[in-house]
C-alpha cells in the first residue's frame, strides 16, 4: 500500500536535478528514500547501494573510478554517507563538468555530523529533506495548505478528524512499513526500528559504546517532544555529564529522529526566549518510546496536548520543506506569552500558529497571537488548529482550522 504513494518531495527533486549537479536526499532510515529514487530516476540510471558490502568495498577501495558516469542519466547512490571518500571524487568530477543532474544520492544521516566527510559540496548540491509519510501523503492529496493560509485562504478540509482520530494518526506516524502493519504490531516494530538503527547507524557519526544510555537518552528526548530541553537537568537525571548529553542529543538529531525547531527572535526585543524547542520527527515511534496507550494519551491534556502538537510540527514541516524559503520557528518571551509555530515565507509575511487538541476555540485562544501581530507583524494571519471540521473566522485575519487542514488539497 504505502510503497506506491506518491511523495510530496518528488518535484522538489526532479526540479533540483534540472539546476543542480548534485541532489542529496536526507532522511532516516525507512521513511521511503528508496522509493523516492524509484520516482524521480530515470531510465537507465546507474544505481548503486552502499548497505551492500561487496559495493561499500569497491567505493572505499576506488572512489574516483566509483564515481565515474558512464551514461547521460544520473549515477544514483544510496547511503552515501559510509564511504566518505565519495565526496572529494565527486566533487573533482562536477568540478570538471557542470552539468546539472549528475548524482542523486541519499543518506541516513546528517553529513554535517559526520566527523570523515570533510567535503561539503557547498554550492554544487542541493538537500532535500525527507520526512516520514505526511498525511495528505496516505490521503494522496497535494501540498497547498501553506500557500493559502498566508493570504487566510483555506480549501475544504476532508471531515471526521476529531481528536481520537487525529491520536489514532498520530500513534500509527508515518513509516510505511510500520504504517502497513495491524495497530498492534506497530509498537513493536518502532522500538526494533530504534535499537536497529542505533546499532546499525550511529557508528557513522559518533563513537558511543554506550548503546544502552544512548537508548535512554533517546526515550527521555521523546518525553520533551514540543518542550525546551534543560540540558544541565537531563544530564543530572541521567547521571551523565552535560557534554554526554551534548553528544548523545546531537547523534539523534544526526539520525533525523529528534529536530531543533529555532526561535522567532526579533533583534530590538530582549526579553524573547532564545531556546529551541525539540521534536520527535515521528509521532509514532514517540508513542512507542513512550509506552503510551490510545486511551490513556486520549483522556491526559498533558500527554494529547503534546501528541498532537508534534503531529501539527510533522505536518507543518513536510510542507514547509518544500516551500522555498519557508522557514518554520516558535516564539516564547519571559513574560510566558507563547506561539507553537511563526511561519515565514522569506517575504516578509508571517503566519502564527497556535495547536489545541480540542474541538471548541474561543476568542481568548487568540491572545497570545494578537499579542505578537500587534507587537511584530500587523498583517500576521492568526490560525488557531482545532480538532472540529470547519474553517470558522473569528474576524480580522484571525481563523480556527481543523487539523485536517494540514493535509493538503484535493
């Protein structure tokens, strides 16, 4: 089933194939990189995986002739990112030749994370990012809800996604083989995902023997999903130091299960939060680490509200990837005034977010975006995410959405 949809990231690609001689898909493991390439390549495409060993080998041993075109279309590689070497031989030969389109390769982790790859490409390659499946994704629906809720235009969203719903999408997230599998069995294969990958994976960013702590670690992250992470806390929690924590948080954001969402910080106002605030990049393998149960996340404001909050940042951030310059921050000051997401669309405009997990918004849900419209951006469009069925206006740009409204157009 999922294996055959269609992802959102495929234009982006092909567009970045067109201008660029280099694309880079950056993604976790299983979130469909793979069959991105099946979309995008060409026919007769070279392609070449590194998770086998025979293929690793011969990159390792000659990467400059691994390198080596042999046909018009792109040489395709996966998991590039185990051999290093590949990347000053790729660099000499799109040095040599400018044509766009050269190499589409993929990679599992952050290559800026990678201690060995001392070659950036800066200016030859273009990276998009890959996420787990958005919703609109399994509903094969296109993108379009940020385009048109910077101008306060919203299609008809699809109906019946009240809040259990919404919990049910959250805890089945979006890998596709996890998403394929009975709600039961899922648990499961998200906790294997994790121990596979940090077994598997991480000796390509760090040296961390501790695979254990590191699993830990990994579960604590989950719990701060959509909070600020006090590192000297975590550190005191875990009995490790705060440069352990440094690197063991900077290993799972490397593997693209945690990210960093920045700031919005105006530079004439001292007293905004400087902090980023940290996401599970998966919803479902949060609620696994977790140990969380539909029921129980159900019936907990808390546990819902963070849920719910990080299934708006997925969906958000599948979209924002794609958006150009879109940018995707938060906001906080000192006086406990607070915006989830500040969407900026590199031109001036800004949309403020605010998630609720329930069906019911009043005006008062409101405050704390009036409050950043008037003091930063008076034509900001005010959203207010609630589990209902109906764009409802609450006047002067000020607008309750259903959550379902993340999931594209028809």
């Amino acid at each position: 089933m999922s294996d055959n949809i269609p992802r959102w990231a495929a234009k982006a690609v092909e567009h970045a194939l067109s201008v660029r001689r280099i694309v880079y898909i950056a993604g976790a493991r299983q979130c469909g990189k793979t069959t991105l390439l099946d979309q995008v390549s060409s026919p007769g495409a070279d392609r070449r995986t590194l998770d086998d060993d025979a293929i690793r080998r011969a990159a390792a041993s000659s990467p400059k002739e691994f390198v080596a075109r042999t046909g018009p279309g792109p040489m395709l590689i996966d998991e590039v990112q185990k051999v290093p070497d590949l990347f000053p031989a790729m660099k000499m030969q799109v040095d040599r030749d400018r044509t766009p389109g050269q190499y589409l390769i993929t990679g599992s982790t952050s290559l800026a994370a990678n201690p060995n790859i001392h070659e950036s490409l800066a200016g030859r390659m273009k990276t998009v990012r890959l996420r787990s499946l958005a919703e609109g994704e399994f509903l094969r629906r296109s993108p379009g809800f940020l385009g048109g809720a910077f101008e306060g235009d919203f299609a008809k969203p699809p109906s019946g996604y009240d809040k259990r719903r919404i919990i049910d999408i959250a805890f089945r997230g979006g890998y596709p083989e996890a998403a394929a599998l009975p709600p039961e069995e899922r648990s499961d294969w998200h906790r294997d995902y994790l121990d596979t990958l940090l077994a598997r994976d991480v000796r390509d960013i760090q040296e961390i023997r501790n695979l254990p702590a590191l699993r830990r670690m990994a579960v604590g992250l989950a719990g701060y999903s959509s909070k600020f992470l006090n590192k000297a806390e975590f550190a005191r929690a875990y009995e490790v130091s705060k440069p352990t924590v440094d690197t063991y948080v900077a290993a799972l954001e490397a593997l693209y299960l945690f990210d960093q969402v920045p700031p919005w910080t105006p530079r004439d106002y001292d007293r905004a939060v400087k902090s980023p605030k940290w996401f599970a990049a998966d919803t479902g393998t949060m609620a696994a680490l977790l140990d969380w149960s539909r029921d129980g996340v159900f019936l907990d404001e808390d546990r819902s509200g963070k849920l719910m909050e990080t299934f708006a940042y997925h969906e958000l951030a599948a979209e924002a990837d794609l958006a150009g310059r879109c940018r995707l921050y938060h906001y906080r000051d000192e006086d406990k005034r607070e915006v989830d997401f500040i969407l900026s669309d590199g031109e001036g405009r800004l949309l403020g977010i605010e998630v609720k997990s329930g069906s019911a918004v009043r005006s008062d849900d409101f405050k704390h975006l009036d409050w950043f419209r008037g003091k930063f951006s008076p034509g900001m469009v005010c959203i207010v995410l609630y589990t209902g069925d109906l764009v409802l206006s609450f006047g002067s740009k000020r607008y309750a959405v259903p959550f379902s409204s993340l999931f594209g157009r028809s």
